[in-house]
C-alpha cells in the first residue's frame, strides 16, 4: 500500500469525511436513489399536469359552445338528459357487453 493512500486512510478526519459520504449518497434520507425516484415522480406530475390543463381547455371551449349556441344546447339536453318535444317519443338503446 503505498504511504499516502495509508496516511489518508488513517487520518481521522479523512476517514470521517468518506464515511459521512458514503453515508449520504446510499443511506441517508436524501441518497442519490431518493432523489432518483423524487425526479422521476415529479416528471410524471408535470405530464399529468399538463395532460389535465389540456383537458380544462378543451372543457372550458366545450363550456363557451354550450352556453352560445341554442342548437349545442338542445343537442346536449337532448343526449344526456333524455329531453324531448311533446311529439316526440324517445327510445334509448343499451348495448350488452
């Protein structure tokens, strides 16, 4: 073993110093693993968030159209609460699956 490598392993401070990175980038709270995880949790959040923000958009534009447009409004009413004219009879059909 040549002697710096000796000294440096002997000195306490130098051994303290190794260890207490040893221990921060494998065992602590915050190792490198963690911090891996972390980055990559926060990657799918971002694309969930943008994702979402895309989804509001389209929302708020089908929103603008419904309040605007009579035709929009009574095609809505129309397919999802089964409205109808009084000479009109209305028949739902279910498929099975």
């Amino acid at each position: 073993m040549p002697p710096y490598l000796f000294r440096l392993l002997t000195n306490r401070y130098a051994l303290a110093a190794v260890l207490f990175s040893f221990w921060m980038l494998f065992f602590d709270s915050n190792s490198l693993w963690n911090q891996w995880k972390v980055s990559q949790q926060i990657e799918q959040l971002q694309l969930k968030s943008t994702y979402y923000e895309q989804e509001i958009q389209s929302i708020e534009q089908a929103l603008e159209e419904l309040e605007t447009n009579a035709a929009t409004k009574e095609k809505f009413a129309r397919e999802h609460y089964l409205m109808k004219h009084h000479n009109e009879d209305v028949f739902v059909v279910e498929e099975n699956n």
